[in-house]
C-alpha cells in the first residue's frame, strides 16, 4: 500500500480506500497499478466475498483521473499513439484494463460515491454491482470542457441510459445530485448521509452465500429517500426531443434554438464553451458504443485517447485554461463545430495496430 491508496479486509469484505483527499482522490497511475493486481488477489481468494471502494474526506469519491499529469509528460516531445513507457499512453491503457477488471469482476463489487465522482471515478464505480450515492454525490462527466471525450466506458453506458440522457451527459457535462443519478441508472441505491461506516460494517456481516443478493439485502436498511429533488425527470421530454435520434451535433444545436426557453437557452451556452471537436467525436463514439460490447468500446477508447493526445490537440489547451492558467478561457482549434470535417473526427477512431490496448 501506499500513501495514495489502502486495502483492508473485514472479515469475508475486502475494501479500497483511495487516500489522497487534498486532491479529492484523484486516481494516478501508481493507484490503477496497486488496485489491478490486488483486484485479482481478492478475486482468487474463497475468503473473500465482496469488494467495496469508496474515497477518503468528506469531499470526493474520486473527482477523476489525474490528466494534469498526463497533460504534462504529452508535452515532452515523446509521445507516439500506443507507446508503452510513457504516461500519456500507460495511463489510459491501465485504466481502461482496470475499468474491464471491474466490468467483469467475479464477485460483488459495491462504490460508495457519496462526493465528487467524475470522470475517472465513475470508471471506478459506474462497472460494478452496486453505486450507493449520499447527499454529497457530484456526478459528472466534463471531459468536453477540457478537450477530451467521455472515457472509462463512457462509450458503453452512456448509450444505455434511458432516452437521450447519455449524450445529454456527455456532451454538456451536466453535473447530476444524487436524485438524478438514481433516476438515469448511475446509482443503483441513495443512502442517508454518514452512514458509510454502519453500511461497511452491514456488508461485513452479510451472509454471502446468496452473492450480490446478499449485498443488496445488507445495504438495504441504509436506503434512504435523496435530501434534494432532481431536475431530470422534469426535463426528459425536451432532451429526448433535442438529443434524440440527432444526425450530429448541428442538428442538436437547431433542435435547442427551436426548443427555445431557459433550459436550452442555458444549454446552448453550455455547449458554446466545449470543445467543438470534442463534441462530435462524442457523439460519433456514442453512435458506435450503442452497437458495441465492452471490451470493443475499450479498444476504441483507447485509440481515442491517443488521438487527443497529439500535439496541438484541445486536450492541452483545455487543461490549461481549466487546470493550469485557470483562465477557464480555451482557445479550441477549431473554434466552430462546421470547421470540424468528417475525415477529422474520424482519426479518432484509427487503428493503432500493434499499440492497440489488449486484455
């Protein structure tokens, strides 16, 4: 273990702590190499029968991988799509391989996302059994904010939340309560606040031998109604209508002017702020994910991500605005959606052969 990240075990519960609450547990490469092989460790033990995660403070689950990091080693000159032994290519591979890990985990796997969970996170939590949010779960996926796509399986769930809510998230990077993660299916359960450790301990105690039947039954008591309403529900007819069965991200745009309101008022300059190639590459690995299996989506996530990470691309420039100058004031190239061609967006999705990610 290390001072990012613990492993306990509680009798027949083997339990992740990621233990870096000033950087609201944002996930490293050191912390995907640690959690892999102990994955597989508790996976082949008949001692243990259940996995849970959750993030150290009071603040974040895990507010996402830490990109500034892999920003900073895209910019030495080395970078070549695939390579291994270099950040900007190591790091999406693991945490895409870690992502698999837990999609087909063997046993329960249970995230208590009480706090921040984006990004990274939800690659943490949204693959395994049970999602528990509190009244402190921050559910989004930005990663169009900053020059990206939405990764770790975006490709995977998103198209499988109900109507258009998955391209509504992945393209505006909507921040969701607890409320609204239950109703789109990120959570599985709502609990009442400060209840992690008694629900640990319930896990704990739990007579396994009925499997995930057992962890549903055990966190069952801690099931509480969400402190404050969600707006999803109320707007699912108008991001159905604008979202849905689109031909692009144009068509979505004229779809919100037409919709007209506050909502798609406020819509509109959310979108005018994200990367405009971001957002059609969104949308064409939304398009693809919908048809695709798991492990398929992985691949082509991970030859997204070195797509976005060769020179010049937005991905430098939105972490700077964003995270580095904190100017929040991108200057994308392209700067507009109808400079974006289709032979553009398509790059994204090129083989990268023998750098390929594998499992």
């Amino acid at each position: 273990m290390s001072d990012e990240i613990s492993f306990e075990t509680r009798g027949p519960l083997g339990l992740i702590t990621m233990t870096r609450p000033k950087a609201l547990n944002a996930l490293t490469l050191s912390m995907i190499r640690e959690m892999q092989p102990q994955l597989d460790r508790w996976a082949a033990d008949p001692a243990i029968a259940a996995v849970a995660i959750r993030g150290e403070g009071e603040r974040a689950f895990c507010a996402g991988g830490d990109v500034r990091a892999v920003w900073t080693a895209g910019q030495d000159g080395n970078f070549q799509p695939g390579i291994r032994s270099h950040l900007a290519g190591d790091f999406f591979r693991e945490e895409y391989q870690l992502n698999r890990r837990i999609h087909t985990f063997e046993k329960p796997y249970i995230a208590l996302i009480d706090g921040i969970t984006m990004g990274g996170g939800v690659g943490l939590s949204i693959h395994g059994d049970l999602r528990l949010a509190g009244p402190k779960t921050l559910f989004a996926m930005p990663e169009t904010a900053i020059g990206l796509f939405p990764d770790v399986g975006g490709s995977f769930f998103l198209p499988r939340l109900p109507g258009a809510l998955g391209l509504y998230l992945a393209l505006t990077g909507e921040r969701l309560k607890a409320a609204d993660c239950l109703y789109a299916g990120i959570a599985t359960q709502t609990v009442a606040e400060g209840q992690e450790e008694a629900i640990l301990d319930a896990l704990a105690a739990a007579d396994w031998s009925q499997g995930l039947a057992a962890a549903k039954a055990a966190v069952a008591p801690f099931e509480a109604e969400p402190e404050e309403p969600g707006h999803l529900a109320g707007l699912r007819a108008a991001i159905d209508r604008c979202f849905g069965g689109k031909e692009g991200v144009d068509a979505i745009i004229e779809a919100l002017k037409a919709e007209g309101g506050a909502w798609a008022e406020a819509t509109l300059a959310t979108l005018a702020k994200r990367s405009p190639t971001s957002m059609k590459v969104a949308f064409e690995q939304l398009r693809r994910g919908a048809e695709l299996d798991f492990d398929a989506c992985m691949i082509m996530e991970y030859r997204m991500s070195q797509a976005a990470m060769r020179p010049g691309r937005d991905f430098y420039e939105g972490i700077r605005a964003v995270l580095v100058d904190k100017d929040h004031s991108p200057k994308w190239s392209p700067a507009s959606l109808e400079e974006v061609n289709v032979a553009a967006v398509e790059a994204w999705f090129a083989s990268l052969g023998e750098g390929d990610l594998s499992f």
